[in-house]
C-alpha cells in the first residue's frame, strides 16, 4: 500500500443535548479544529467525504446539508452512510486511487434530536423485523445472551468494562460520562433488556469528529507529526439476525487478520499498544476483543479481570472512555481513530497511554456488529 | 461559542420524519405470506448447493449467490436459540413491557427467526426450550399474523 497519513484530527466534545447548535455547527468546529491541527486550509483540502444517515439527521441528502460545513463548495463532496471508520475507508481509497492528495472525512449525530429506539428500529427489514418493533438494545440484548451463554461471560465482568471506562472517561475532556462507578452499581442500574441494563448500555450523544488524510508528499510538506495508516481491513456479515451464529464475530476476526497482514503484525496483543473499540455495550468491548485476536475466544472476561485492559494494563483498551461514555452515531468510529492518532502523537493528555507505537481503531455497522472495520495507526 | 446565544433560550424547531410508505414484498415475499394467512404455514426457501433453508425466505443464497426457487414448509415447532427479557417500553414494541422476544430456529430451517414469546412466565423462558406459533384468528399476510411464540405443552 502507497504511505497515507492522518495529518490532522477534531472532534467537538460529545454531550447529551447540544441544543444551541445545528449538526452542521458541530461539523464546522470539527473540521476548523481538524484544518488548524494540520496547519492547513480549507484550499488545501482538494475533496471531502462525509459520514451521514439521513434517519439520525431528519431529512435526506443530509451530506449537502453539511456541506457548506466541511468546506465543500466547487470541490468533490461525497458521503458515505454508516460509521465513521467506514467513511474513513472510503477517503482512504481516493487518495489511493491517485486522483486525490487531502482528504477531509467527517462524520456527526445528534442522538438528542429523535428517538434512538424509533430510529434503530428502522434498521431492520420492514416487512419480516421492524413490525416486532426490535431496536438496537433489544437486539443487542439478543446478542449478549448468545455470546454470555456460549462461553459462560458472567454479567459482572461485563459490568468491569463499564466501571473501566467510565473512570477512563474521567481523563477525557470531550467525554459526555466521566463516572466513578463499582460493579454493583452496574448491576443495580436499571435494567433494559437482559442481560443489559443502563450503564451495560452507551448513552445518547451528539457530536462531530473530522480527520484529514494525505499521501506521502503532502504529509511530509504539513505535517511534524504525521500518524501513518498501516493497515485498514473490513468485512461484513449476514443482514438478518437469524442467519448468524450471534455468539460469534467472524467478519471482525476476518477485518482484523486483514489489518494485521496489511501491518505486519503477528502477535497483536504484544505488538498493539493501545485499543479505541467500539464498546456500544459492555458485552461488545469483551466480544470484541477476542474477534481481534487480544485474547483466545470466550476469554474476553478472563481479559478485563486480569487487568491488562486498564489504563496502566499491557494492552489498555479504551483510554478515552469508549462508547460507553459517549456514542456519537456515525461519529463514534471515526473518533475512536482520532483517539489512537492522538495516542500515537503522545498527544493524548491525561488518558496518554506512555510510549505507543502502533494504536488500533475499530467501528462496526449494522445490528449487533454486522460489518466491522480495523485500523492499525502507527509512527 | 457565540456570547449572543447565551442572552437568550436557543429556539428548537419541532417536527416529524412520519412518511406512510408502502413496501413491494416480492415474489418470495408473497408466497412466505400468504402462506401464513390462508394456510397458517410457515414456509422457507433451500439452497440445493449448500443445503441450507433460509427462514424468512430469501430468493438469492447468500452462501453461493444461488437463485433460489425450492420451497420447503418448517416447524411450526421449534426451538429458541436466544432471548431477551424487554423492561422499556418504546411506540414500535408491540406489547407492554416486560416482554420477551425469542430467535428461534424452526424445525427444517437452518436459520432463525426473531419473533415474540408469549404463554409463559419470564423465568421460565429457556435457551434450547421447544416452542410454538400462536397465529392472530383474522389474518392480513403480515409476520404479525404469528402473533407469538409459546412453549410446547
Ligand atoms: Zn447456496
């Protein structure tokens, strides 16, 4: 693969309600923060790719309505509807094409503005799911069963996760749920579909993240710092529910042997230096895990017992409090890779984790991780 | 941000994205639900190639990328590979909370089916538990004509 690089990243901080703001206000401070982070502007941006669903947004074509936003008049704009890592992907297959040198990716939600369960429910097939009014809680909760049975995952290390990162989320300011929590008051939360209760579960966020990608010349022309893309993988797994083994992740453990081969990389537990995974339940950040090889299968809760996974942990994942301390739709992939360059800088503040070298980033799409996608950021 | 904002209360505008919408259901679509509403039959499509029968019904295999025209009646028994017990309500669900929700993998089909559990106190609803359809007495050809499914007695 040609060298591309991450050049510049921003993010607004990710909060319950942003009431005085329109989504394309939150996406003009992402991308002014992003254009100032590369010591660029908007000039040198030579095309743009957004990361929008028109269900969250309320209307349609809902890329042109952050147009203007992303700094896109007279240049290539184009969108792509799912999370953020998917977005990425796509700018990340335009600069190698050739045709384009910097691109500015953005992605935002504002989970505030309608009705999560009304909106997830929509993701299902009309005629055969969305009658049974299935969300993405309850299908989730549908998932968690599968995989907890299947390996014996007990309900208080999944809990772990939670109390992990909301304490992680302490260190990040652009976190929505920094919380001193204990197993119990997991447990004790209010249950939703079980096994998941509310703080098993991410919270509604709004938010906005842009990232600028850039061949090797314009890289190395902007950029002191600038974060190497060494390996992207992808994959994607049956649509209907029913059609998966739902204990299992095999489009991720195919999407990160992809990224690993890209990198180099054999032994990601010892080579990977930090993890941002997208935890939109505890369960999720465990299942995870094990689809990207940290651990073996059904050990995933094993995982966050031992400890490794904590901040001062061999293979910290989450340090900026993951989705479960603040979802951003759409958005929350693409911070997650804005979290791991960040990390790769050493730029990452109070949740630095010392001395990283490769970070990884994944997002998914569709019910219980349908499609995943893994990227290995390195110096 | 804006220091002007903060001298007033910033004005949400209130709305809908409420569009009535009519959706083809297909060939394979309308056998698999007129099925249910003239016979209370369950029916799922078999790959010849992979000897897997898709429930619901697909029309393109998506093992192979087969097209896929055999036609195979399952369960109506089955038995319920998962499920969750929901404690919320939401305007979709179409019961009151608590309710559970099941995917259960009917006798003949390789794949399972979400649907809804009903007949039976929640702690003893099982992983493995045999099930069945309950059908809706006036049927529209609709997978709300299976109105839910309840253990084996
Ligand atoms: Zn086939």
């Amino acid at each position: 693969m040609e060298r591309t690089a991450i050049i510049g990243i921003g993010m607004t901080k990710q909060e319950r309600r942003k009431e005085s703001e329109t989504f394309s206000d939150m996406v003009f401070e992402a991308v002014t923060k992003a254009l100032n982070d590369a010591e660029m502007t908007i000039k040198d941006i030579d095309n743009i790719v957004t990361g929008c669903n028109d269900f969250w947004d309320g209307r349609t074509i809902s890329s042109m309505a952050v147009g203007d936003a992303s700094g896109a008049w007279d240049k290539n704009i184009s969108c792509v509807e799912g999370d953020g890592t998917f977005v990425a992907l796509y700018g990340l297959t335009r600069i190698l094409s050739g045709s384009y040198r910097a691109t500015l990716i953005t992605a935002h939600s504002k989970g505030s503005e309608s009705i999560s369960s009304l909106i997830t429910n929509a993701m299902f097939d009309p005629i055969y799911t969305r009658p049974l009014g299935l969300d993405a809680i309850t299908s989730s909760a549908l998932q968690a069963k599968c995989y907890m049975d299947k390996y014996g995952i007990t309900e208080e290390q999944c809990a772990m996760v939670s109390v992990k990162n909301h304490r992680n989320a302490k260190n990040n300011p652009y976190s929505q749920l920094p919380m001193d929590l204990s197993v119990k008051d997991v447990l004790n939360s209010r249950r939703l579909a079980d096994p998941i209760k509310l703080l098993d579960a991410s919270p509604i966020t709004d938010g906005a993240c842009a990232i600028i990608l850039a061949d090797e010349g314009m890289a190395k022309r902007f950029s002191k710092h600038p974060v190497w893309i060494r390996g992207v993988g992808f994959c994607a797994d049956a649509y209907h529910l029913g059609d998966r083994d739902l204990a299992e992740c095999k489009s991720l453990e195919k999407a990160a042997k992809t990224a690993y081969r890209m990198a180099g990389i054999e032994n990601p537990f010892k080579e990977i230096d930090v993890a941002e995974i997208y935890d939109a339940f505890s369960y999720q950040e465990l299942m995870w895990s094990e689809g990207l090889g940290f651990c073996e299968k059904g050990e995933g809760g094993k995982l966050v017992e031992s400890g490794k996974t904590e901040m001062g942990g061999s293979m910290p994942i989450n340090p900026s409090g993951g989705c479960l301390s603040a979802h951003a739709v759409i958005a929350a992939g693409l911070i997650r890779i804005a979290e791991a360059v960040l990390q790769v800088r050493g730029g990452a503040g109070k949740r630095q984790i010392p001395d990283v070298k490769t970070g990884l980033a994944h997002g998914i799409n569709g019910p219980c991780g349908q499609s995943h996608c893994v990227w290995i950021l390195g110096e | 941000m804006n220091k002007w904002l903060e001298t007033v209360e910033p004005l949400v505008y209130e709305s809908r994205i409420k569009v009535p919408y009519t959706w083809s259901v297909g060939e394979v679509g309308s056998r698999f639900l007129i099925e249910l509403r003239d016979h209370k039959k369950i029916y799922g499509t078999r790959c010849p190639k992979c000897n897997i029968v898709y429930l619901p019904p697909r029309k393109t295999c998506s093992q192979c990328f087969f097209n896929l025209d055999e036609w195979v009646e399952v369960g109506p028994q089955g038995t319920l590979i998962t499920y969750t017990l929901v404690h919320y309500e939401s305007s979709m669900m179409p019961m009151k909370s608590p309710f559970a929700y099941g995917i259960i993998l009917l006798d003949k089909a390789n794949t399972g089916l979400v649907h809804l559990l009903d007949e039976v106190k929640s702690e003893e609803i099982k992983t493995g538990m045999r099930v069945e359809p309950v059908f809706k007495d006036e049927r529209t050809g609709d997978i709300m004509d299976i109105r839910y499914f309840r253990p084996v007695r």
